[in-house]
DNA sequence: TGAAACAGACCGAACGTTCGGTCACACCAA
DNA sequence: TTGGTGTGACCGAACGTTCGGTCTGTTTCA
C-alpha cells in the first residue's frame, strides 16, 4: 500500500492542533491523537519530528494563503471585486466556528525563531498585494500603502477577538466592514 | 526578612515570560530564572504553581488596562483629549522592543480554558469605554459600537504584527493613525 | 526564639524521540 | 500459481530529559 493518507492531508489534520494549543502546546500526544497514527508513525513522515510537521502545516497554511487571498488580488477584475474575492478566500482560509491564526499562534514562544522569517514573508506578500489593489483603485501610493496594512490589522485582530470571544462573528464582522471600505 | 519582592513586583518579573512564552510555553525553569528564585520558593509565594503565577499577571495587566486605557475614556475631558489619553495609555501598557499582548499570548493552548473568561471581560469592558467616548463624539450608539469594535481590532492587530517584524513599529503606527480618527 | 523566606534534592508523569519489529502488499523466479 | 523476498506504513515500548510540583531543611530577621 502506497500511502493511506498523502503528507498534505496529513499536514491538514495537523494543523488545528498547532492552530490551536502553538508550538510548545502542540504535544506529539496530541499530534498523534489528531493525525490517526501513533508518535513512531509520524516520525516515518517527518523524520526531523515536530519541527518538520511545523514545517509542513506552514508551507500548507501558506500555499493556502497564495491560492485563497493573495492570487485573487492580481487577477484581471475590477479592483472591488478583487477584494471582495481576496476577502471571500479569507473567510475561507480562517474556517470553523472559532478561527484561529496559525500565523499568530506559531510565533508564540520557541516558534518565533523557528518560523518567525517564513511567516514574515507571507504576510509581506500579502499586504503588498494588498497595496496594489488598493493603489489601482485611484488611492495614492502612500495611502494604499496605510490601507493594506490597517486591513492587515483588522483582519489579524479580529482573529484575536474571536479567539478571546470563543466565537466567528468578530471575523465575518470584520469581512463586512471591510467589503465596503472601497 | 520580611519580603525581598512584593507580589505585585514579582508577578511584574513574570509577566515576560508568559507574554513570549504563552502558559505551556513558560516553564517553571524559565519563570524562576526570571524571577530569581528557586522552583521552591516560587511555590511559596504562588501555591497553586503556574496557574496562580499566571492569574497574578493577568490580575496585574488588568489593572494596568483599567488604569492607563480604561480609566483616561472615563474622565471629564473632552472625547478627543480622552480618546488620545488612552492611545497614550495603549502605547505604555505595551511597552518593550517587541511589545507583545498578554491576553493574546495566555489564550493559545491550555490558557483560553483557564483564563478565557477573565480576559473576554477585560476586552469588554475596554470596547464599552471606547465606544461611550465616540457615542460622546457624536457618533450614532451602533456606529459608535462599530468604530470601538475597529479601535480594538486594529490595535490587537497590529500587537500581532509586532511579533511578526519583530519590531515596534506596528504598533506605533496604528496609534498615529488612530489619534487621527476622532 | 519563632516565623517567614528561601533553596537543594527529589518525585512521578509527560515530554520529544528512537528502536525493534509486525503487517500488508508488490514483485518476481520457479 | 505459488512461495520467497523486499519495502513502505505502521506501532508498542522504551529512551533520556524536562516537566510541574513537593519535602526537608537552612538562613534571615523581627
């Protein structure tokens, strides 16, 4: 048998444990728990351990980030509805009835060295593209600039509330609020 | 010897670690080194170990948000001046290179179980004052909640951001543009 | 002298990690 | 068709370390 279950379905079912408890809380009990496999099992995939499963739910987390927000951004559209698209795929990429940021939970503690530069560069991405729409709806290059990063902010802190609140209205909130900023 | 450090002092040496830490992240080991004493004598001052270590800091964070955010949207001044009182308050509440908010930290893993409640009222309580201020401003009571809803996101978001670059900058930066807000 | 403050040595449990080995299946010569 | 061998997926049990927490004191000062 080939593989019952591939390293990015594998990663899938790693990632709300990370999401949720950060790096350190992430236990191989837990891991293991949520991947369906024993701790020797999830050593055969990822020989280096939890760093390498760390490794693996961020690559994801990011090729999610590209396809779902960013993309959306540089298509042909109108630049409101490249927002309204790239918020579309935000709602999507923070799902479940209490969202949590991966980004924001695997900077806590020993994760900030580990990943600290990967997660920048995804965020960099992010509100860089984020700029250009802004910039090609007519703002100023300075103010398309402000903007992106005060979505950025929204976006992020949002996440927290929902997180402090126990619930996903502070996120779809957010999204509403932000839908008619342009 | 009576007491080399009062509780408030020593919970002020703790404080830094759980914010960069998060409660699974912030050993024992780490807690003592930063404050200066033995495991033991930590269990002397805090019997209940970790839990109470954390709930001192957060009791201690809490009357700082009560007193230099929560306190100034509370006076006689005008909204403008307490509004921008209160920024000023933000910006010293978290202080440091790379400030980074406790309630955001404490909340990943194990913490939100154990302390969720105690900081869901925090937040509350600081979303209540913001929008009495832009209520006093002027603002219709919804947009007033709203606007709050926004100052929240946008400053908790950008605390994010903080560990992100690793730098001060996001936050200073939101506080600017927020003072400009009323 | 009595009590508070403190620490070294220690505990069982859980941590991340590794080891030895089982199992199911693909492959191939006889 | 069959039996032997190889291989990747998988796991139980254990490794050494560190965890949160406790015990038995010694020091310090009113």
């Amino acid at each position: 048998m080939k593989a019952q279950l591939s390293k990015a379905g594998l990663a899938d079912r790693l990632t709300p444990v990370f999401e949720a408890y950060g790096y350190e809380g992430a236990s191989l009990s837990l891991l293991a728990k949520a991947a369906g496999l024993s701790k020797a099992s999830l050593y055969h995939h990822f020989p280096n351990g939890k760093r390498d499963m760390a490794a693996a739910v961020l690559a994801r987390a990011g090729a999610r980030l590209q396809t779902l927000v960013i993309a959306p951004l540089h298509s042909t559209a109108s630049p409101v509805e490249r927002l309204g698209q790239s918020l579309d795929g935000v709602a999507r990429l923070y799902e479940g009835d209490i969202p949590g940021s991966l980004m924001n939970s695997l900077l806590v503690g020993e994760g900030r060295g580990l990943f600290g530069a990967i997660v920048a560069g995804g965020v960099a991405a992010w509100e860089q593209a984020l700029a250009g729409v802004y910039e090609a709806a007519g703002k100023p290059a300075a103010a398309a600039r402000d903007t992106a990063r005060q979505t950025l902010e929204r976006i992020e802190g949002a996440l927290v509330l929902c997180r402090v609140e126990g619930s996903r209205a502070p996120l779809e909130g957010a999204l509403t609020s932000l839908r008619g900023g342009l």
